[in-house]
C-alpha cells in the first residue's frame, strides 16, 4: 500500500497554561473590569476630543490617535483571556492565536503576569495621563461633572 501525501488542515488550538491559575475566575473578573474601565476611559477620550472644536489641535488628535491604538491593542488578547478564565472556552483559532504568540523564556506565571500587564496597563494608564493632564480636557470634564 503507497504512502499518501496527507495533509492536516489545522483551524484551532487548545489553550493550555491557564489551567494551574488559582481563582481564575477572579483573576478573569479583574482583568474583565480593567479591560471595560480602558475602553470606557479611552472612548471618553475620543469623543472629548470629536465633539469639542477647541481641542482640534495636532496634539490632542495624536492623544485622540493613542486611545485608538489602545483600545485595538487591549482588545487584542484581553477578550480571549477573559473567555478563558471566565467562560471556561479553551480553544483559540488560528488568526487570533498567531496575534498573541509571544519566545519569551519565562515561568508561566511570569509570562501571563507580564502578558496581562503589558496588555492591559497602558490601556489603562493612558487615558489618565495624557488626558487628565491637558487643561482643556479636565476643565471639560469638571464642568460635565459639575452640571450633573
């Protein structure tokens, strides 16, 4: 019988790694909550700087491009995190898998902590920073507050 040339068609991936995390639920819930307080700080940022005619100056559309950037970053491979440890989904296709792969040498406990700090610390940090930072921004955000 002739060998035959065969090939394997592969579509996804198991997820391994997450299975030793104590609490993974709560660890998913924290990362759930970081992931909708960047998005949440980030839009609020876009729609600041969209809505108000005064901050249409180069330095506020390049702080209107990094909420861009960090809310594509930190949906990137939060979402498949919080499906892991929350929803108990352990597979991962493979478009999305080749996105978050990462060489580093690392104990696994390292390489999830570096990953999810990574991912979801600037995302979060940004927002405040650049934002709370600027004069125009913070006096429109009082001033929202303040009516309310």
């Amino acid at each position: 019988m002739p060998l035959q040339n065969a090939s394997i068609k592969v579509t996804e991936f198991i997820i391994g790694g997450f299975d030793k995390t104590e609490k993974p639920f709560v660890v998913g819930v924290v990362i759930l909550i970081t992931y909708v307080l960047a998005i949440l700080a980030n839009m609020m940022n876009i729609l600041f700087i969209i809505y108000d005619k005064r901050l249409h100056k180069p330095m506020y559309l390049l702080i209107c491009n990094l909420a861009v950037v960090d809310i594509l970053y930190t949906s990137s491979a939060s979402p498949t995190m919080i499906g892991v440890l929350v929803a108990g989904v352990k597979t991962i296709s493979y478009v999305p898998c080749f996105i978050e792969m990462m060489g580093v040498v690392l104990t696994l406990e390292a390489r999830h902590g570096l990953m999810i700090g990574a991912i979801l610390g600037p995302s979060l940090v940004n927002p405040f920073v650049y934002c709370l930072r600027t004069k125009e921004i913070r006096c429109k955000i009082f001033r929202i507050f303040k009516n309310s």
